[in-house]
C-alpha cells in the first residue's frame, strides 16, 4: 500500500509540480491549496507525511503544525514546512516540524527528505 502525503500549498503551479513528482514516486496524494481545504480534506484515514507551506491566504502553516503537533490524533505524523521566507532553524523550532524546505527547492532534494521521514 502507498504512503498517503497532505500537500498544503497555494502557489498552483508548485503543487501541481509537488503533487506530479510525488505520484510519479508512488505515493497517494491530497493536495490543497487553503488552510480551510486542508482542514475540511483532514480525515481520519491514515496520512503518513504532510508537507506545509508557511505562507497561506487564510492561515499560517506555523500555526496549523502547531495545532497538529500538540493534537494526540495527529501528533505522530512528520510534518514538513516549506517555505521561500523564513529561517529554517526558528521555523523548525516555532512550528514543531520534523523538517523544512527552502523555496526554491530541487525536485531530487524534496523526494530525498520525503523520503526520509517516512523512512521509504
């Protein structure tokens, strides 16, 4: 069975970019472009990996990590912020994520970290 990945991204053309590579490595994906859609899509089926970006039109992926990192439901699930304007040091740190990537990002180094936090 394939590792099902939450991508919360507004930009469209990344997440179809994202969504594409990461089919293509055979991983199901949900793909979302608000903070609202992510959280009307979050069920309760098994996510395996959820990749955030911080820059949201109706939220802050700092913030929506937070929540799911101090939620004992999904508390478990390896979060991974993305992000073209922050530290990765303070962001790792304020959101409790298990990783971060720099905007722009290399396709290989994003399937690389995917990878290793779902340990594939």
């Amino acid at each position: 069975m394939s590792k099902c990945i939450y991508l919360v991204e507004d930009d469209d053309d990344i997440r179809f970019i994202v969504e594409y590579v990461l089919i293509e490595e055979g991983y199901e994906v949900k793909a979302f472009g608000t903070a609202s859609e992510f959280h009307k899509g979050l069920s309760t089926n098994k996510i395996d990996l959820i990749i955030l970006d911080v820059m949201l039109p109706d939220g802050n992926g700092i913030d929506i990590c937070r929540k799911l990192k101090t939620n004992n439901q999904t508390s478990h699930i390896p979060v991974v912020i993305m992000s073209a304007h922050a530290a990765e040091k303070s962001i790792l740190e304020e959101a409790c994520a298990d990783g971060f990537i720099n905007k722009p990002f290399d396709l290989k180094d994003l399937t690389n970290q995917i990878k290793t936090h779902l340990k594939t």
